[in-house]
C-alpha cells in the first residue's frame, strides 16, 4: 500500500468490505496498512469509477460521496484521510511505514 494509491477502485471496494463487516459484527477491526513510501510511479490513478455514480455509489452511497470529495480536492493523498473520516467507527490503525525491500524488512 503506497498513500499515492489513496482511494483508487480497488480502496473502495476494500473500505466498503471493512465497512459491512464493522456494520454486522461486533468484531474488532485492526487496518495494518503494509505502509510503503510512494514511489512517483502512475499507480494508483484508477479512480475513472468516481465518474459513474450510476454504476458505483450504490455499493456505499457514503463512503462513494466521501472518497470522490476528498480525490476531487486539493488535499494529498494517503491513508490517513480515511482514518480521520469516521466512516469505519471503532477501527484502529497501524499507520508505519514498512520498508519496501526484502533487507529493511527482514531487519
């Protein structure tokens, strides 16, 4: 997970999956992002799904609405932002950078 992916298709359908879970379950939630540091790369510009409401506000109207408001701001992108909306109540974060390298992460 890189903050330069932040809210592309596939963290929609992702917070939409922690989001059913949180609504039926009294499960505890725990999001470990497997940080890594962005690398300037193109990745994570899959975000087209937030100009067809039609086909994909209907999954989470709420988190659809809240994540295209955030994309089509000024702010930079990363995890953080999902973290600070409340839309997954009670869930906790681990939030460190992980190193990107086989080495750093033996280490």
């Amino acid at each position: 997970m890189k903050n330069q992916y932040f809210g592309d298709i596939n963290d929609y359908r992702k917070y939409g999956l922690l989001r059913s879970i949180n609504q039926v379950s009294e499960l505890r939630l725990l999001v470990a992002w497997m940080l890594t540091p962005d690398d300037g790369s193109t990745d994570g510009k899959f975000t087209a799904y937030l100009e067809s409401p039609e086909k994909w506000s209907n999954y989470d109207p709420v988190l659809f609405r809240e994540l295209k408001q955030i994309l089509t701001g000024e702010q930079t992108r990363g995890v953080n932002l999902i973290e600070n909306l409340g839309l997954l109540q009670g869930v906790e974060y681990c939030s460190d950078f992980v190193p990107d390298n086989a080495p750093g992460r033996e280490a």
